[in-house]
C-alpha cells in the first residue's frame, strides 16, 4: 500500500466534504507535526494547552483552547504528551468519559514501565475509549512527507467502533492501519519503534567474528608465511583473494549453522523421548535466528560468486596467465587438454552455480511477502528439501574444488590445514547426521515423538 | 508483519491483564500445542475431555473437565477433534448455543466431504457462532516457536463479533489473523494446507521434459556424434557446456509459452467473432500458469548468464585459448582483428545483457508485493510491453549467436539442426503473429470484440 | 493473498449454500462480466434495465427486470452506468433507501469533477449506504480469469455495516478487498486506475536525457576523435564499450542525486533557523523521488556490473589479450608482475563488489514488503548509513579506476575531461557537504531544529 496511499492522497485534497474535529493535546512537536497533518487532510484541528496564547509554531489553521474547552469540542483527543504527565487529565476524566482518547506515546526504553502507556491512560481515564496508535510514525518524516519507509501505522484498543473512527483517521493522512487487537497489545507497539533489528544482532556478530577470524588466519598462511619462507610479497591478496576465500567458506560455515540446530533437536527429542520438555534456552533461541544466518550466508554466498566472476578481470591473473601461455610458447610446445582437470573443474564450476542458484531460490522464499503466499506444507519443501539440496551441492563443490589437495603436505603450511578443509568439518558433520536421521529405524520413532506419543509416559494412568 | 508479529509477541509477555478463559475440546496433539501457546499467551485454558483425568501430556496451569462443565466455563470453545467424531456435539448443543465456536479441523484429501468441516459443525450446532481458524497453523511449528513461514491464519464465519474475538486471540499469538469472510469461504481453508504448489505442477513437468529432450539432442549431436566421427572424446562437456547450451534454450522456449496462448486466445476471439464464448479448457489453463512458465524461464535464464559468466574461469577454456595463442606466437604473426567478429560478439553480449535485464525486470514485478503496489494499467505495461521486448532483445540475442552457422553444412551433423535452432522456431512464430496482430486493420475488430462488441447476434433482438 | 485467493476460489465452488441476490443496473460490458462472474461464484444476480428484453449478452442464470423491479429483489444494488447518466436515480430513491448501492465508475481524466462520483451519488440518493469497489478491477481481466496481476480492490463507504456486505462479495470472487475508510477516499480510489507510474516520470525522463548526453559524449571522445586523429575505426564500441561507460556514469551520478537533496534541505533548515517553513516546491518533488532515483541508479549499476563481468567474453578483449601476449613472446620476454598495478585492480575491484553488494542490500530494503517489516529505526540505518557507505564505495571505485588518467594529458581529448571524471563531480561534492554537516558544530543546531527548536522566534511572546 506503500505508494497506493501516497499517490491516492496526494490526489485528493478532499477540501469539499467536512471531517470531524480532532483535538491534540499537548504542543509538543509531534503534536504539532501531527497537527499539521490533519489540517492538510482536512481534519478541523483544535490544540488543548496549558497556555492558549497562540503560539507561532502551531499550525496557523488551528485553534488553541484549555485542555477542557478543547476536549469538549471534540471526539477524539489525541494526547501528544509524555507519560509523565498523565496524571494531570485526571480532573478531565469527566469531560473526555466516552470519547476517543488516542495514546501516541512512547518511550525511551524498551519494557521501561511494568505496564504500558496506553493501559495506564486506561487505567486513569476508565470511562474514555483508549486506543494507541500513531506511535510507530516519524515525527519529522509525517511533516516533510518523505514516508518512504513503512505506511504502516499499528493500531490497538478494546473498543471496536473507536479503533475504526482511528484507523479511519489513519487513512486519510495516506498511512496503512493495522489492526493489532485489544489494548494489551499496546506494549508490543510501544517497544516496537524501540528495536533495531533485534533478530539479527547474534547472527551478526557471530558473522562479524569468525571473518575476523578467518581472515587473519588466511593472512597468515597466504600471505606471512609465503612472504617468510618464499621471499615473496603477496600483499594484495589482501585486496581480493583473500575475501574470496574467506566469504565462501563463511557461507558455507554459515548454512551449515543453518541446519545443525535441527538436528541436535531431533537428537534431543530421540535421547529424551518426548517432545513435551523445553530445548535448552541457547537451542531455542538459535533456532530463531535461522532464518538471519541463512541470509547472511546467502550474502556471503552472493559476494563469493561475484568475486570468483570478476577475477579474470584482475590484473594479476591477467599477468599469471599470460606467463604460463609466454613459457609454453618459448620452450615451443603446447600442453595437451587433460581431461581429469577439465572434468574437475568443470563439475566444480557447475555444482558451485547450481548451489548458488538454488541458494537464491531459498533466499527469495525468505521474503515476506512470497512467504506469506505459501502453505505450512510449501514453505517446509523449500526450506527444508531445497536447503539440503543447497547445503549438499555447495559442499560437493568445496569438496572437488579443495579435493587434490587435501593429500598433498604443501597444503599444510605451519601444520595447520587450509580453510577450506576448515571450513568443510561442519557441513559433512550436518550431512552425515541429517543422513543417519533419515534412516527409517530413526525416522519413525522421531516422527512418533513428533506426533505426541511418549517413550515413558511419567505418571502412568 | 511477519517479523513484527515475532518481535512484538516476544517483548510482550502480558501477564498484568486478564483474558478471557478459553475452552478446548480434545487433548490431542494440536489441541496441546494451541492450549500450551494460549497459556502462555496470558489465557487461561480449559479442556474438555472424555476423560477428565488429569494426563500428564497436558499443558500443567490447564484444567481439564467434562465437555459440558469445561464449555461452561468459557464463551469461545475450540473443537480440536477430527470431524468424524463432531455429532458427540449434539447433546452440547443447548450449551454451546450463542458461544464461539472454533473449528481447527483439515482433511486429508481435497474436497473430501460435500461439505467444509465448518459447515457441517454450524449445521450440527445451528445456535452457535462457528468460526474456521487456526487449520493453517503447523501444530509442530506453534509449540516449538519456530513459525518462520506464513505466520497468517484464514478466519471466515457469519458472525462478524464471533470472528473479532478469533482474530483478537489470533493477534494475541503473535500470528496475523486473515479474514475470508463468511463461513462459505470454509471449503477453500480447509483445502488450502493440503495444497504443494498447484499452480507449478504442469510448468515443472513441461520443463523437465523440455529439459530432458534438449539434454540428451545435446549429447548426442556434441559428444556422441563427435566421438563417432571425430574420435575426440568430449565427454566432460556433460558438466559444462551442455547445460549452459540447454538452458538459454529452455529460456527462450519457456518465454514464447508465455506469450503463445495470449495471441491463440485473440486468433479464437476473432475467428469467432465473440468474446461471449468460453476459451478450450487447455488455453483457459495455459493461461493461468503464464506466470509460472515465466519465472522458471527466468530461472534458465539466470542459470545460463551465471555459466556463461563463468566459462572463462573453466579449465578447457583456458586451454583452447593459451592453444590459439601459442600457435599464433609459434606461426611468428598476430591475426589483425576482425571487425565483423568484434561487432557480432558485442552485438550478441549486449543484447544478452538488456534482454536479461529487462527479464529480471518483469520478474520483479511478479513479486505478490510489488504487483499489489501496481494498478492494472501499470501492470500490463510492464507485463506485455516490458515482456515483449524482452522476448524481442533474447531472440534477436541468439539470431545473432547462432546466425553464422545457419548456412553451414557443419551445423547440421545427422542432419538434425543444432539446438539454437530449434529454440528460434517458436519465439520468431510468436514475434510474427504478434506483429501481424499489431496492424489496425487487425488490431480494431480484437478491441472491439474485447469491449463486448459481436460480429453475429446470434439471437437477433 | 494473490495466489492464496485464486486458489482457493478454484477449490470452493460453494455452489451448495445461498448467497443473497445482487441487482446490477446497466448492461454495458463492465456489468455483465461482473454478473457473470458473481454467478460463477453462487450469487443470483438481477439485472436492472430500461429495456427488460433479453439480450444474449447477458449472462444465462441471470433475470433481467426494470430498474425498479430489480432493486426490491436485492439488498445490494451495483451501479454499472456512466456517472452522466446517475440523475435517472434520482426517482428510485425511495426504493434505494437504506439499500448498499455500489459505485463501480470510473472517470477518463484525473479529477475529472469536482467530487467523487462516489460522493456525487451518495447526494443524489441521501437514504442510500453508498459504497465505492471494483472500480480497479479490469472487467476483461475479471471475465477471463487472468487475474495475475493485483487482485486488491479498494472499498470505501461511510457505512460499516454495507462496507462489511461489499467485502464479502469481493472476497467471494476471488479478490482481496482493502478497507480505504469513508466516502471521502473515493475520489483517490479513482483517480488510482488512471496512473501510469506518476512517482518514475521525472527520474526516467532525468535519467533518459542523462544517458543520452553521455553517450553522446563518450561517442565524440572515444569513436569519432580516434577516428579523426588516430584513424583507427572502433565502431563497434558503440554495442559495448560505450554502454559500459555510460552505466557506471549514470548509477553514480544518480546516487549521489539521492543524497543530494537530504543535504540541500538540511543546508535551508540552518540558514532559516527553523523547520515550520516550506522547502521550495522543486525541493520537496525531488525528496519524494529519491526511492525511484536509487532504484534506477542500482539498474545501471546492475548493467555495468553484468557488462564488465561479461567483458572476457568479447571478441575484442580475447584479440587484445592475445596481441599482447603473442609481442612477449616474440620478444622473448615476460614481463614482471606490476604490484602497484596489482593493488590497484584488487582495490577497484574489491570496492566495485563491496559497493555494488551493499546497493543491492539497500534496494531490497525498498521492496514493500521488506520495509513494511522494519521500523522507522531500522529503515532509516540501512536507507541513510548503509546508503552513504555505498556511495563512498562507489567513488572510491571510480576514484581508484580513474586515478591514474586524472594528471594525463591524453585523457584530455579535445580538452574536454574523461567522462569517469565528470560522473565524480556530484558524488564527491555530496560527500564532502556531508562530511562538514556531520561535524558536532553543525550537526547538533540542526538536530535541535529539526526537533522544533527556532533560531528567531518571528512573534516574540
């Protein structure tokens, strides 16, 4: 609805027909950014103040009365204050009795109060309507009416016929309502404005740190350890190889993380035998940020893929190149096709687009609205079927790209084993497991579990 | 909302308020599941049970009494018991009379009964409110948190309150409750979790078999042939070059599908004179999977930009060139460059790169959220205007790929044309008649025929 | 819902219960579909008519009546007529009384009237529960069933009750109906089908002019001046080389277009001291384009991305490569690897794939329904900083590309500069007003103006 509402308003001024009056308490600047708004969608617009000498900043078109003389105007009062003020609309608890009182508020801190603002207004004012809405709007982008981001305006309230004269209100300044419910789901909204991106703080830094990790690890070997015993200054690698190697094995790392939680799950629910007892918290919370690692490996996934594409582009394989076709010419001979290479790298190639694509296809299920238009029985095909599929191509790919030199002891510089051998411990780990789990001596009791049955019932009937 | 939902109901215990009691007969599997998810939602629950032993299975804070004592107890009862056991409800029927009743119920098979399993419970219990929720909801996924699919749940009932009060326990959940209107919207609930992506069925299929035909024409004319009677053993191709020969033309085909049954469907309408007449049962089906045809012909398209992007990284690549060099180099000359190459090659690649621009251009548009954001005018635009160029830009793409070799007598081997040839049959037919189509002459009656005009009144008034 | 409803519509025929007669005046091609369509669906459907003979383009199961006939036998009368032709409805206001009556009408023009035809009904018929729907369906796209596109219909009307009837009917065809408020949101609902992307026009006629000048540009620099000067004929730059050049030119230029205004208006704010006055109008116009400016930006940055990986393909770039080679050789010498060069392609590289990875991050946060699931917060740290970050990335791309050239004289042809130059001027420009706008001198009077502060209160209180 995002541009339908700012083209559908932006077209109709709708000067002609009369709104209802909307009082505003409180001056503050979301008050009279508010304020602005209304009057501009056509709504009459009467500020309730401490002081009712007219202030240059409110709204020319607006009027400003006592708190009292304003409320009574009106029937709907939309408190602009902070909620520490609240108290002082209990002598007005008469004057507002079965008006809409509309809670915008919200606070500095997420749960900072035991109960929310919107249900403390209530409690103050238990003959009003509450309802809270508004709070999740910007004060400055509903002024400048630059609202690119999200319409929505989450709106909540025990009385049916206030939610709507609010939601109705809510359309015609061009926002998109939602209805979230009875007035309990007022803490929700007023921790929501509050969050940044709380889902995806864990996968992040766990993604930010094992970089890290792999990156110096990958310095060392290709570049200190070669400057060192090779004399040779491989610094730019740096640059381009180095982030090509560590992305892919982060992706991969990373989407085996994807699948592991699972696994441990159901090796839990096999130990335990029922399905009835809690995972422990870490489990729990793991297997909600999936979602978030499987992104973040597709982002890895993503930059592996464009790397590896761009490299003939590179000034340095531009110049290998052209030394290994320059010493074939000079010693006047031509090196026959080996055919195990061109297989080899061949297979590895196309294994690794096919992942990436299925990868994609994985990734583009993710998005809420293509997930929203799928069944329970669709979304697990994709994410479950389609992500092993994923999860076994990328690792076939890492497999025969890393293949031959896993034998070879130059490979192992300083005893320590390149990163794609590292990086291959947690996905063939995943596969096998997943692999043993499938067996049907394994499966059947699983699914048994998973259906509600009980291996030891505890108080038996 | 998907992630909001999550976010909202984790920061929102609600514990303070008092919600209503909930009532849920049967203690099976999801009556459990939704029972432990109520409570811990703050609702206090009550079972009705056959038996009122206290089992250990159920949620501990939850009562358990008979039918009729539990529905008591609360104004809205969920019947968690599959249908075939519904007509125990009989005798309950003058206690659940102006309650709310829930009915979670699927099936097994689509359309199983005459009837939805909520209609027949309305019939059964004809003073009750019935409404249909919940079915969509995975019984697994509610109880373990995990719901990172469709958090949305299908409501429908004739009771506009009824419904109000699901959807507020819905919201309560953390899930999006989804109106479909009245009770007659039942049948489509139920069949809707039984669904595995119906609408994919047929174009999956055609393209595997597509796939499939194309794969092995490939293999016989690029290897077989070539090992016959050139003794060359190409064998590794399989992984490489075959696949990114077979899925251009996949693309290609799959795209003219798209646009074929548009212009089939105006060749009828003007034969006929008449847009009064249903379309064949194939044409009408063919039409509604154009959608689908065309996304998985992006998907061949996106696979053969990703390969050919890749083809230089490839082993048997980098030998023929270092091969052509070093025999230029042995031969003491450089060849000068060839104009008509130089501008044939960029002509092909540039085309490549628009064409697939402007594909992944109209799939975006496919997006359910981009497409709700578009109006019909809009829509159409980018569809048919934005997807005939992109038809026009891929054909004339490989035309100018494949052109050289039309004429030569090597492309033929066994006489059968290469693949690219056959792939431009059907886009160049549908190019022709479109274009055909196009002219006034031709152009005017379809409108008219479209605005609702007959050629032939078949019952002159 | 897109797929969802469609779905389900195939599945529930719902031919079993009854649902109430719909009355539908006028017989024009809109009216029939729609009658067709309804009694697909299981509504028996009237049709009100001056002339009561049947037509054979009416549907079958429907009766045809005169328009008072009609209305008795329905709660729910649709107006399919040309709003010209409303003042017939004048006389049947009576039997209108308190009956829905839904206005369907579309306008040619954009405001066309003064008041909604909506509203302009609801005046002629006072007792009627006037309700705006359907007016955004297309009537061939409803009869045919290709439904692909949006299948939302907005519904308006300033009555509850009839609002909730109106929705159920466009629920039980198949569609999803969302709630615009009162009447008073006709006028946008119709003015909507009328659009043809009116938020793209000025960036793509921007961005078309911008492009064609640097064509332009480029072909006078690279193809007519070597042509004139070193008479050496590249043509065929025009397919590739060219387009190559002009991408990156236009996604930075156009980037840094995004940027621009968010600067401006922060540079007015300062020097007005104050937030409540009015940006120019051009100024406010281009803040409520940047989402489309950035959007076509990333499509040229895409095109350049695909066109630089696909470079190794050319014929052109494969001679070049072998030319230098083969002179090696026949020098009998290798020339030694270049580590400036080195660092330099790894960096612009590196920079190119971080930058464009990030674009690409920030466009899909642009998707609907991607940004309808983050919070004001969480848009505003991807939209503003990861935003920035992309910029810097991208000039740094081009800086370190570039750098080499800036101090030579042959990258002066015609004393003109190299367009990479050029395409330098915005984007360095917007990053160094930011980077002095961030500065806490700067940076904290701005803040406390755009939260309401005023440098010079106009009216001293």
């Amino acid at each position: 609805m995002n541009k339908n509402s700012s083209s559908i308003m932006a077209l109709a001024p709708n000067t002609s027909n009369k709104r209802e009056t909307v009082c505003i308490f409180g001056t503050g600047d979301f008050g009279r950014a508010l304020g602005h708004k209304m009057i501009q969608s056509g709504y009459p617009v009467v500020y309730g103040s401490r002081s009712t000498q007219i202030s240059n900043l409110i709204p020319k078109d607006a009027e400003v009365l006592s708190h009292a003389e304003a409320a009574q105007k009106a029937a709907i009062i939309i408190i602009a204050i902070p909620r520490q003020h609240y108290n002082f609309l209990t002598p007005l608890a008469e004057i507002l009795h079965g008006k809409v009182v509309v809670d915008i508020s919200n606070n500095l801190k997420l749960n900072q109060y035991p109960e929310s603002n919107a249900e403390y207004l209530a409690q103050l004012l238990p003959g009003a309507k509450v309802v809270k809405a508004f709070n999740t709007v910007s004060a400055w982008a509903l002024q400048s009416g630059t609202l690119d981001a999200s319409r929505q305006v989450f709106v909540c309230g025990d009385d049916m016929e206030a939610k709507q004269m609010v939601m109705n209100i809510v359309r015609a300044l061009g926002l998109t309502p939602l209805d979230q419910g009875s007035l309990m789901a007022a803490q929700g909204i007023e921790n929501y404005p509050l969050q940044l991106f709380p889902m995806w703080k864990f996968p992040i830094f766990l993604s930010i740190g094992l970089t890290v990790f792999f990156f110096f690890y990958c310095l060392a070997l290709d570049i200190i350890y070669t400057y060192i015993y090779e004399h040779n200054n491989f610094s730019f690698f740096i640059a381009f190889t180095i982030p090509n190697r560590v992305c892919p094995v982060m992706a991969l790392v990373l989407l085996a993380l994807v699948y592991l939680p699972g696994l441990l799950a159901a090796i839990i629910q096999l130990y335990r035998g029922t399905k009835y007892r809690r995972f422990p918290d870490w489990l729990d919370k793991w297997m909600l940020c999936r979602k978030q690692l499987g992104l973040i490996a597709l982002a890895f996934a993503s930059l592996h893929a464009v790397f590896t594409l761009a490299s003939p582009l590179r000034s340095f394989v531009r110049w290998r190149t052209s030394k290994g076709i320059i010493s074939q010419a000079l010693n006047n001979r031509t090196e026959p096709l080996d055919h195990t290479n061109a297989w080899l790298s061949d297979s590895y190639l196309a294994l690794g687009v096919l992942g990436y694509f299925l990868f994609v296809l994985v990734g583009i299920t993710s998005l809420p609205s293509v997930s929203n238009n799928v069944n329970w029985r669709e979304f697990r095909f994709v994410q479950s079927k389609l992500g092993y599929l994923t999860l076994i191509l990328c690792t076939a790919h890492t497999l025969i790209y890393g293949g031959k030199w896993f034998l070879s002891p130059s490979a192992y510089k300083w005893y320590l084993p390149n990163i794609y051998m590292l990086s291959l411990v947690l996905p063939c780990t995943v596969l096998v497991v997943k692999f043993v789990l499938v067996f049907p001596c394994i499966d059947k009791p699983l699914t048994k579990i998973r259906q509600g049955w009980e291996r030891t019932p505890r108080y038996p009937e």
